[in-house]
C-alpha cells in the first residue's frame, strides 16, 4: 500500500529529487504559467506521452485511476505526493519485487530522458546555474549600502510576512503574486525579464531552505524577518535575479558566460538597483513611507557605478 511507497520515495537522492522536480514544474506550467506548485491529471498524461510510458498493458486509464488512488481524489497533486505516485506506477508498470527497483527502470527509461531534453530545449538550465554563483563581495557590499532602504520596500510589499495568522501556503501564495507586482511596478518585469522566468527563480527562492541554496544567499546586518518569504529570501532574489537578466542578456548578444567575475555580478546587481529607483513604483514606496529622495533613501551606491570605486 501507501506506506511502502512512501519507504521508497525516502530512499531518493538529493540530486534525483532536483531533476523529478525541475520536471513536476515544466509541466505543472502547461497552460498555467505561474502555477509551479500543483500538477493537474492532464499534465501528468502529457509527462507519460512525452516519456513514453504507456503501453498496451500500461494505459492512461491505469495512470488516472492511481492518480486518483495516491492523491485521495484531490485535482491538485504537489511534489511529495508526485513522488509517491511516480513510485507506485512503476510499481505497477514493472511489477518488481523491490519497489527501488520498478522505479529506477520508470525514471531511467522514461522519465529522466524527459528531463534531458527540458534542461537541452528551455532556459531552465540557465535558472539552475544562476542559482548556483557563489555570491561574492561586491555584491553583498551593494545590498548591505542598500539594506534599510530595500527593507522599507518589503514592510510595503509583504506586511502578512510580519504577523499572519493565515496558512504558510497562503502566505506564499500572497508573497509570489506581490513580488511579481513589485517587480511590474519597479519596472523590471517585462522589460528586463519575463514574468515566467521572474516566477520560476521566485518559486525556487521562494521553496529551497536557505541552507540548501548551492551558491549562498545574502545575510544582511537587519534580522532575517519573515514567515514565508523572509528578508534575507527578498534580499538574494534580486541579487539572482539580476545575475539571471546580465546572463540572459548576453546570451541573446552570442557572448554566452559560463561564470561572470565579481565585478560584473555587481554590475548587474547595480543596474536592475538604478532601473527600480528611477520607476514610478520606487516614487510610489518614498510617498508611501513619508521619505524625502536623498543620499539615504537611494537604492544605488553613492559613487556612479561600482567600476569607479
């Protein structure tokens, strides 16, 4: 029954975890851009089409059907529970007496191909390697100039984030879409990112303990405030974000960088920084808080750019 599956589904590897989840995502995105969260039943048949599971014993009536079973006949499966239904369709599928075993032939004939061609054709690979930059001096530098003024910014955008009685779900839900309106109104997304990879590096921000984030994350002098989406969350998101954009950015000029030095990921960080305060939503936020615009409340260094200090 369940309780064997979920066995099966604790013994994964921590790498093997990352691929199933960076394919539960693609394809939680069908239709629904925004939505990395929850797969529905439809995308799942899309998975095995694409896979090639199926077969003439093996049928989308048997896919749906555990569906159904392993999701307690919910529409909306999340990522644990995917794993467990992953194990029992191989379990079904092979019909192994070992359920490690049913699922490894799943994954490595049908499922993992799958991610191969994800990771060769999108620009999810690009997100993973952003993700995983070592964040260097220059850049800590600049957020730590900046910090009380980018926490003004987060009291504005997320005060659930402060006292909330409300689910962590909810709360996560309420932060994804605000940090996406933030970025609108700071006039970052679209014209420097696309909403889709704005919310696919604010998703994983937003699920990956803080420790498990290969590249660090930015610690500021202010107390890591928050339920969900924390300061020090809001914080190392933007720097990434804008390591995505200076990436993205020099991809489409065929000048693609494997690694940008320090210097240029301060660079980066500095300019989506300039692009925000000259926007109206930065306008917005010094009205908001009652700030004069001077020296203390900028969002940039006080030298000109990070390359004359």
């Amino acid at each position: 029954g369940i309780k064997g599956v979920s066995q099966g589904h604790q013994s994964l590897s921590k790498e093997l975890r990352a691929k199933l989840k960076t394919v539960f995502q693609f394809y939680s995105t069908f239709g629904d851009r925004l939505n990395m969260t929850y797969l529905k039943s439809n995308r799942l048949h899309k998975l095995m089409v694409d896979g090639n599971v199926y077969d003439e014993h093996f049928t989308k009536k048997e896919a749906d059907i555990q569906f159904c079973y392993i999701n307690k006949n919910k529409a909306n499966m999340d990522f644990e529970t995917f794993l467990l239904l992953l194990i029992q369709l191989a379990r079904i599928k092979y019909n192994t007496p070992e359920l490690r075993e049913g699922l490894m032939l799943l994954l490595e004939n049908h499922i993992l191909p799958v991610y191969d061609v994800i990771i060769t054709k999108t620009d999810i690979q690009e997100e993973i390697e952003v993700m995983a930059i070592s964040l260097d001096e220059p850049c800590l530098e600049i957020v730590q100039s900046v910090s009380e003024v980018l926490f003004k910014v987060y009291s504005v955008y997320f005060p659930w984030e402060f006292n909330s009685s409300e689910t962590q779900l909810t709360i996560r839900n309420r932060s994804h879409s605000a940090m996406l309106s933030l970025l609108k109104e700071f006039e970052v997304c679209p014209d420097l990112v696309t909403k889709t990879a704005a919310a696919s590096l604010l998703h994983f921000m937003m699920t990956t303990p803080l420790n498990e984030l290969k590249g660090g994350y930015i610690s500021a002098d202010i107390e890591d405030i928050g339920i969900v989406f924390t300061v020090n969350r809001f914080f190392t998101y933007l720097v990434r974000l804008a390591l995505y954009i200076q990436r993205s950015s020099a991809d489409e000029e065929g000048q693609y960088i494997f690694k940008l030095t320090p210097l240029e990921n301060a660079e980066a960080l500095y300019r989506i920084l300039m692009r925000m305060q000259v926007s109206s939503g930065f306008k917005q936020i010094e009205k908001k808080t009652n700030v004069t615009h001077n020296g203390k409340t900028c969002l940039l260094y006080t030298s000109p750019s990070p390359r004359d200090s």
